[in-house]
C-alpha cells in the first residue's frame, strides 16, 4: 500500500516536532502533555456506554529531570512515523529492542517503553495499532455459527474463514480486527473468560444447539478481543452474554472492562468496549440458586469490591452491581465456572446456561 | 618528694580498708601536695599496715589491670606516658618504640623504648620497683593523667602473674654506657631487690630508657586494644615519633608533624572557685600564712588585695584575722562567702592545646579521608578550673561509608578508650545534629558516616567520672564547649559535603545533556527532515534552557548551611 498523501496522524506528528523545535529555538522549555489515564480521571454516562476520558492531564516540561523521558518519547513518535510512512507493524517487544540502538536513552526494561507508548497514545488520541505498534498478546479465541471475511495476506482477496469448520480448536482473533466483515445467522454472541469452559462448550456443540458464537476471552480481554466482540455485535446488531468467575476479579477485571473500557486506556474506551454486553453470571444469586460450591473471599477479593463500591464510575451508577458486591462481601464466598461440574459435568451446558438464557432481562447490566 | 610519697600511700590504704569512696584518692593525688609528714604520719598510725602486694590484688581493678586485655593496655599507656613525660622534660622531641612479643598463649612480653634524658643509676630502682615513687605529682598544671600508680605497678604486675623481674636499661650520658638492671619488687616492704646489675651497649637513641615487662595479658584488635591506643596517641602527639611492632604484624610507623615541642604548661595555683568545702578546711588548717588576707592572696590564683578583704568581711571575717580562728568554725562562712563573690577567671596560660593547625596535620597523615578539619576553641573555665576544647573531623577516602562515625577521646592529649558511652564527649557528639552537616544520625546514637571525629580536652584538671579516668564527668561548661568545637567542624564539614554533592550533581547534569538531548536532536531531524546544522541549532539551544534552569539550583548559596536537598533527590528518583 503506497500512501498518496500524508495521513492526518502524520500530520500531527510533525506538529509535535515543529512545536518542540519552534520553543527550543525561542529559548523556552518545550512541553508536552499527556491525559492522565486513571480510574480517577474518567467519567462514565450509562446513555454513551463507555468510560470517557477527563480532562486532567500531565505535563512533561524538558528539565533535568524529564530529558530522558523526553528523547525517548520523541525518539519513539519519530519510529511511529517510519512504520505508518513504509505501512510496516512493530510489536511493543520489538520497540523495546529498537530502543536498544539508541545509546544511552535505551530503555531497561520493556514495562518504560510500554508506559512511553502509552503516553503517546494518549497524547495523540489514537491507539497503539494506528502507530503501528502491536501487542504480543493473542486477541482470543472464536467459534460458532459465524463467517468472517478477512484478505489473504499473499494476495489481497478476501477469504471466509468458517468458525463451525475448527474441528475442536478455533479461530484466532487478530491484533486488527478493522478490515474484517462477518456473515451470521446467530442470535447472540456469549463471551466466556477461561479456556477450560469453552471447550466444555465447544466439545458438546453448544453453538449449534443455542444457534450462537463463542468467543473464550483467557482472562481480561485484550483490546483486540473487546474490538472484535464490539464490532461484530455492532456489524449482526446482536446481543452479548458474560460468563465469568463469580468473584471481584470476573466482574470488575473481566467484565466491566469488556463492557466500559479501563482507565489506563481510558483515551481509547469509545472503540474499545462493548457497552451492550450483558452479565450472565455467575451471580452471587447463583450461588444459592444452583447450590454451588465456594471458596472464601480472599483479602485482596475484598478490598477490591469495595474499592468498586467506593471509586468504580461503573458500579456507582449501577445499583444492581453494588447490590451484587455487597452480597458477595456479605457471603464472604467466591465460586468458579467449574462449579457446577458438582452436578454432572454438563450440568452446565445442559441446566444452567439454558435456564439463564430463557430471561436475558434478568442479566445484570 | 618523699612526704607526697606517704600521703599518697595513706589514702590508698583508705580505700583498700574502709571500701569507702574512691573520691579521696582523686583529691589527694590532685590538690594536698602541702601535707606535712608530721600529720600524714599522725594519721597513718591509726592504721593496720598491709603489704602493697596485698593492696595491688585488691584494687588492680582501679589501677587498669581487670583483664588480661586491659593489664597489657595499661602497661603500655604508663610505659608510653612515662616515656613522653620524660622527653619533653628533657626538651627532647620524642621517639618511642612499642614492642609487644608473645612468649606463651597467656604471657607476652612488653618493651618500650624512648630517647628521653635517661635516668641516674641510683634512681633507677625505685623509680621502677618501688610503688608510689614518682618524678611526678599533680599539681595545677596540664599534665597527662597518671593511671593508677605508675609503671612500677605494671612491673609489679608481670611479677606476680608470671615471675619475671622488670628489665630496666637507660642511658643518662651519650658518652657513657648504659645502666642494665633486672629489679623485682620485694612486696611486703615495698622495696626494689636487685636481680642483676651491670653496664651495656644500648643504641636505641644517644640517651634514654628502655623497659621491659613479662606479663599474663592477651593482644586483641578492636577499639581498646593497644593497636587503636598508638594510632591516637599519635594522633593527639603529633610532636612524637612512634614505632609500634604489633605480636603479628610488621612495624608501624608514626612520623612526627613537627619537631617543636609543645609549649610547657605553666603551673598555677588553686582558683578559689574551684576548691570544695573540705579541701578549704585542709588548706586554712596547714596554711603557714600569718592571716587570712595573705592566706586567700597566696594560695589561690587571681585573688587581689581588694578581692581578699571582700570576701574575709563577706564571711565575718578581717584580712587580719588568723587562719586557725577562721580554721575552728568560720569556714563554712568563708566558702559561702568565696563563691559570692566576683572573681576574675583563671588565667589560662597553664593550656597548653595541641593546635589547629598541627590536628589537621596529624589528622591529614594519619588517617586516610579526603577532607579534614579542625578547631581549637579559646580557653574557658569550669569551677575554677581552666580548661580548652579541640576538634578535628576527617572525612571520605577509604574510611567506611556505612557505619558509624569513629569517636577519638582525649584529655591532656592521652587517649580514652573505654567508657565511652558514660563520657560527656560522646554525649555532645550524640547530642550534635549531624543531619545538618550531612551525616546520617539516628536518634541517641552516633553520626554514621565515613568520618573519624577527634575531641581533645586539655585542663589543669581534668573531671573524670571515676578513678580508672576513662570518661569525662558532665559539666555544662565543658559539655558546651565540646558542642561549639564540633559545630563549628560540622559547618565546616558541610560546606565541603555540599560542594562535592554539588559536583557530583553538576556533572551528573552536564552528562544529561551530552547523554539525552542528541536524541532529541535525532529524533527531530528524521521527523522533520531538517539539516544537521538545524538539528545541531536546537541541540544547543535545548542545552541552553536545561542550563538556565539549572542556574536556580545552583544559586543557593554556597556558604549557606542547609538540610541536603532530599526533596531534590528524591524527585530525580522518580524520573
């Protein structure tokens, strides 16, 4: 792909550099600023969907103290520009080694070069994948009733990859996920957090029984996993289930990132989030309901739902989350996906999920 | 020379009997030198006479034998006292040699050697076999505290723990040769007995005396071994020259920082102040002054005519009236009376400090640091007694960086090496804010940090805490003084502190510039495209701003003592 005229982050590129030469030359200080990207700097609007950025940000005037950082935040924006100029990708490991051939403005260790990239993200108001920088990590896996249309990377013709065709594997989420189009017949996409549950689901051909797509997250879905989902459910208007772990972590880490976005990527929430996605379970109502097996709340468990009570935008403006929260503290339990394998290995597949996706009005929000 | 003798033998057989306190001892040695023998002897017929072997056993404790360790210490400190002492009386620069041999697990052999005047044959014996016989006595004059009774107590001491006679062989005459003897002490009578006599070659020096004593004793390392004793009486005698020949190690060397003696103290008498209640009642009761005015004007320093009649009619008293009148029942009045009036302070001739500049000398050679100070404060007075303050501080180069700093303790230039935590120099070191002199310090502790401090007392008297005179008693006046003396290191220090912590940072900063704004250089010139000359235009002009801002910190005035700058420090951590 040859770029006729310059892309607009380009544009804003050089304006950073003219800005810095043009303070430089009137014997000033350069500066540059960066939003702050913290739970405590956005704002959440239930009608929008997503975690919105405030407006607090920090600045990185060159003194003594910030002339490293600040060769490096150049020395990297400069890298950005090379790669969107000759339309090449870089992984956040391969920057890091990059900055191995700067001398002494080298980073240590890739945690400063990722916190850099970060800032310039931020900066700009883009993500990392329009600066050509991509992560390591994998997107997630999908299967089901659902066609994607990618381009073949040799030649440039669109292919369709069938994900009921993956035997008892799936179809990998790209880092991008833009260019690609689907074809459904789906009525709603369940988003799964461990592996282990989704090939339950898998091997016992859930998708075709319910007539939906699978999508297993492996933890806190990347952004390229939250992009897909996004997208996907945007492109068939379709709606989205969680099932997690029924503890804190599924439901602040997991799936309230899923739906609303994180602070640390707050500049970027608006594309990164799935604000229609719904809360299957597994509920602390669940518990009882289905007489499941639990484990005690762990300190950390606690201070961190009611971190979410007390600081968390989300839970604040939802009441049927704080009201979850609570019951959990107030149990003092946690309990996993696999918990209802107490009932049969399929009970899961067989009684719960079934029973559950009889009343998606009941989903927490 | 002989009634000092007896008086100082009767006090000491007081302590050995009674157990009483120790106090009388002090006083004794200190301040009676005009005892007569006709009331000393009165006194001692009361009582039981015992032999000195006896006394020794039962009081090596006071006299610094406790231990194996300290008995070889103490036998080095008197032999090198004695050495020192004889040399400047001489007016001899000093050069003493220390040897310390081991002979068994349990015994070593101890030899020290001076080139001081030598001493006559006919003295020799009871200089070093007879206890209680001594050149010296204390009177009003700065001199090194004599521990305990003296080398012959030392002598005395290898002879009962390991049989030896002492080895005495001392040269009075360059063109003579040396006297040799091997004297034991006969310790029922107090005696010097004889073992061996005879003439030899001795060529240490062109006059002088060499010692030598066998003894049970143990050689260790740490801050009370004899090692640490000759680095600081080095130190503290930077006028003296010393080679030390350690049991295990090769010899030391100590050069001297100067062949000038140290001026001779002068004596003086007592400063009324300074007398207590007791010590006033001897005094008037064995004045040979006809009456009290003449009594008050000669015996003591700085009272003038008029100041003597003050006090006689403050009292109840004439300048006319007899001593014995006032003797039976007015003394009360008098010292009551001498402490209500106004009298001019000692006058302080009789200090003879170590100096400023020969500390910094000594400190600078004799410990390895980077930067040395030091300071000599103006002579001041507590309770009558003149007395001045020295400090030294030497600091960096290869003295540790972590642990605590090393106090030196000195009084009349002898060093102190135990008690150090009941010693009110240490409590004015710990007392000292260092933090403000960029030493770290936990509270009630020492400074830490790659410093030796040095702190020298030099008095007429010097208050000790207890008969072994191993730590200085707490007089507001002297504690004050010692506080000064190191402030004034401690500024002194901290400027240096600060300048290298400057330069540190100055040159830290100056290698950001050369480290970092290259980059911004490169990364300028592939986003813009610009020419190298550009790209080197705003180099210089980016080096320009970091520079102007600098130029803030850097204004803080040098001369300025403040807190190290941690904000500072810490805010470059986070970066």
């Amino acid at each position: 792909m040859v770029t006729k005229k310059k892309e607009p982050l380009v544009k804003k590129i050089e304006t950073l550099a003219k800005d810095v030469r043009k303070t430089a030359n009137e014997k000033e200080a350069p500066q540059m600023d960066f939003p702050i990207r913290a739970l405590n700097n956005v704002s959440y609007d239930s009608r929008k969907g997503y975690f919105q950025i405030g407006d607090r940000v920090k600045s990185r005037t060159l003194t003594f103290n910030t002339v490293k950082t600040f060769a490096q935040t150049l020395r990297m924006v400069s890298e950005s520009k090379k790669l969107i100029e000759s339309d090449d990708i870089a992984s956040k490991r391969e920057v890091y080694y990059v900055s191995k051939g700067w001398g002494e403005a080298k980073f240590d260790e890739q945690p400063e070069s990722d916190t850099v990239m970060d800032d310039i993200e931020a900066h700009f108001g883009v993500n990392r994948e329009q600066l050509r920088f991509m992560p390591e990590e994998k997107g997630g896996d999908v299967m089901g009733k659902l066609v994607i249309i990618d381009q073949d990377p040799g030649t440039g013709r669109d292919i369709e990859i069938d994900c009921m065709r993956f035997g008892s594997g799936a179809y990998s989420i790209p880092t991008l996920v833009e260019h690609l189009k689907f074809k459904t017949s789906a009525k709603f996409i369940l988003v799964i957090e461990t592996a282990g549950a989704f090939q339950r689901l898998v091997k016992h051909n859930f998708a075709d029984t319910f007539n939906c797509i699978l999508v297993s997250m492996g933890g806190v879905p990347t952004r390229a996993c939250r992009r897909f989902i996004r997208k996907l459910s945007d492109d068939k208007k379709l709606p989205v289930y969680a099932f997690t772990d029924g503890d804190p972590y599924g439901y602040m880490n997991i799936y309230r990132t899923l739906k609303v976005g994180s602070g640390n990527a707050a500049h970027i929430n608006e594309f990164f989030c799935v604000p229609k996605a719904k809360y299957l379970g597994v509920t602390p109502s669940d518990i009882v309901r289905y007489n499941l097996d639990t484990h005690k709340l762990k300190d950390v468990d606690i201070k961190r739902a009611k971190d979410a009570l007390k600081n968390d935008p989300f839970v604040l403006k939802h009441k049927p989350w704080q009201k979850a929260l609570k019951d959990m503290i107030k149990m003092g339990v946690r309990v996993e996906q696999q918990a209802f394998a107490k009932h049969g290995y399929n009970f899961v597949l067989e009684t719960y999920l079934p029973e559950k996706l009889e009343n998606p009005g009941a989903f927490l929000p | 020379m002989s009634e000092a003798v007896i008086e100082k033998q009767e006090s000491l057989f007081d302590v050995s009997q009674n157990g009483a306190s120790q106090e009388p001892l002090s006083k004794a040695n200190g301040k009676l030198k005009r005892t007569t023998p006709k009331n000393a002897q009165k006194l001692a017929a009361g009582h039981r006479e015992i032999s000195v072997s006896e006394f020794f056993t039962k009081n090596r404790h006071l006299l610094g034998f406790d231990n194996p360790r300290k008995a070889l210490l103490t036998t080095v400190k008197e032999a090198v006292d004695n050495s020192l002492d004889a040399c400047e009386e001489g007016s001899i620069p000093p050069k003493i040699s220390v040897r310390i041999e081991v002979i068994s697990e349990t015994r070593l052999k101890v030899t020290i050697a001076d080139n001081g005047p030598g001493i006559v044959k006919s003295q020799i014996p009871k200089i070093f076999a007879k206890l209680l016989y001594g050149s010296k006595f204390h009177s009003l004059k700065q001199s090194r505290g004599q521990q305990g009774i003296g080398i012959s107590a030392a002598g005395m001491y290898g002879q009962l723990t390991t049989g030896k006679p002492t080895i005495i062989t001392s040269k009075p005459s360059s063109r003579k040769p040396a006297h040799y003897y091997e004297l034991n002490i006969d310790t029922k009578r107090n005696n010097p007995e004889i073992v061996k006599e005879e003439d030899v070659d001795w060529d240490f020096a062109k006059t002088g005396t060499e010692v030598t004593i066998e003894l049970e004793a143990r050689y260790q390392k740490g801050k009370q071994s004899v090692d640490r004793y000759m680095e600081a009486t080095a130190l503290a005698n930077p006028h003296a020259e010393f080679i030390y020949t350690p049991p295990d190690g090769e010899e030391i060397h100590y050069e001297r920082e100067t062949k000038e003696l140290p001026p001779e103290a002068v004596e003086i008498k007592p400063h009324p102040y300074g007398v207590e209640l007791g010590m006033l009642l001897k005094m008037i009761k064995e004045t040979k002054e006809r009456n009290l005015g003449l009594f008050l004007r000669r015996e003591f320093s700085r009272v003038s005519e008029k100041v003597a009649e003050e006090i006689s009619k403050a009292a109840g008293f004439e300048p006319k009236s007899r001593p014995s009148r006032v003797a039976n029942g007015g003394v009360e009045a008098l010292y009551k009376a001498i402490n209500e009036t106004k009298i001019m302070a000692p006058p302080t001739t009789c200090i003879s400090p170590i100096g400023e500049e020969l500390i910094l000398k000594s400190l600078t050679q004799k410990i390895k640091a980077d930067f040395t100070v030091s300071v000599s404060r103006p002579p001041s007075v507590y309770r009558g007694n003149p007395f001045l303050v020295e400090a030294g501080i030497a600091w960096g180069g290869e003295l540790p960086q972590d642990d605590l700093v090393s106090l030196y303790r000195f009084a009349n230039r002898v060093p102190l090496l135990y008690q150090q935590s009941g010693c009110s120099i240490t409590g004015a070191v710990v007392g000292t804010d260092w933090r403000n002199y960029g030493l770290s310090q936990s509270r009630g502790a020492l400074p830490a940090g790659p410093a030796v401090v040095f702190v020298h007392i030099a008095s007429v008297w010097v208050p000790f805490t207890s008969e072994s005179k191993e730590a200085i008693a707490d007089y507001d006046e002297i504690s004050k003084e010692v506080r000064l003396a190191l402030q004034e290191c401690g500024r002194k220090l901290s400027r240096h502190i600060k300048r290298r912590k400057r330069q540190a940072d100055e040159r830290r900063k100056r290698g950001y510039i050369e480290k970092y704004l290259p980059h911004i250089g490169i990364a300028l010139q592939e986003i813009l495209d610009i020419s190298e000359k550009e790209k080197e235009k705003v180099i210089g002009n980016l080096a320009h701003v970091l520079e102007e801002s600098r130029g803030g910190a850097a204004a803080v005035g040098a001369d300025e003592v403040l807190p190290l700058e941690d904000d500072e420090l810490a805010k470059e951590d986070e970066s």
